[in-house]
C-alpha cells in the first residue's frame, strides 16, 4: 500500500480482489504486477494463455482476468474463447491491445464475455496504466 502524510492508505473498499494478469513480456507483467499488489489486488501472473489455462482448468478463480492479446502459444483471445467454453466465471477480462476497440479480435471478445475493458497501453505514461487499469477495474466490480 502507498502512504500519504507518512500513513498508509487503507485499499479502496473490494481491492482484495484476485487478478490473474497474463503477459507475455516479463518486464510489462513484473512491473504491472508489482504496482496492483501496491493497490491491494492479489495478483497471480502467467506468461502465457496456456499458463494462465493450466491455472484456470485447475481450479483457480480469479475475479479478474487481465491479458494481453498478442502472446505466443495461446493468445489472450484463444484463452478468453476456453474460458467461455468451460463457463469459467469471471466478474470482467481486461485486454490489453494495441488494436482499436473496432478490431474484429476485440468485438468478437466483446461478444463473448458480459463485461471487457479493452485496454491499450499506447500513450500511456506507466502511471496512467496503473491508474487507468485501477478506474477500469472499479468501474466493472
């Protein structure tokens, strides 16, 4: 947790929410998970989509899935695709993307799952990602 005026700040009300972040580049997934552990999230990270399945077919449930689209072996929309067709539930999937919400990949996912946030990390400073990705996640609890 971050400190104000040398006291902690106490985590937004529902923050102790498990995020399951896949990324396949490891300096992005570290830091990104390094900074939602300081908001309070639990984070448990894969470095791919059949990672993240092997968690997920495990047992695993996270309430949030946030992964990337491009990743080698299982992309972000093979493993969304599974999910749905396993009735895997998850309150929202966050997707990071490079591509435009008007992206046929996206509007498929879109389709697919009751609540997305299409996420994209370009022109964004990593702060704003962090705080963008918290706004998104409060908005889809």
């Amino acid at each position: 947790m971050k400190e104000r005026g040398g006291l902690p700040m106490k985590p937004y009300e529902g923050l102790k929410e498990h995020i399951l972040l896949v990324e396949d580049e490891e300096p992005i997934r570290l830091a990104l998970s390094a900074l939602l552990k300081e908001e309070g999230y639990l984070v448990t990270e894969a470095c791919d989509g059949s990672g993240a399945l092997r968690l997920l077919l495990s047992g695993f449930r996270p309430a949030f899935l946030i992964t990337d689209l491009e990743m080698p072996r299982m992309n972000g929309e093979e493993l969304i695709r599974v999910v749905v067709s396993q009735r895997i539930e998850i309150k929202a999937v966050i997707l990071f993307s490079a591509a435009s919400s008007t992206d046929p990949r996206i509007q498929r996912i879109r389709a697919a799952v009751g609540k997305l946030l299409p996420f994209s990390f370009v022109s964004k400073g990593e702060g704003d990602i962090v705080g963008s990705l918290i706004k998104g996640i409060r908005m889809l609890i």
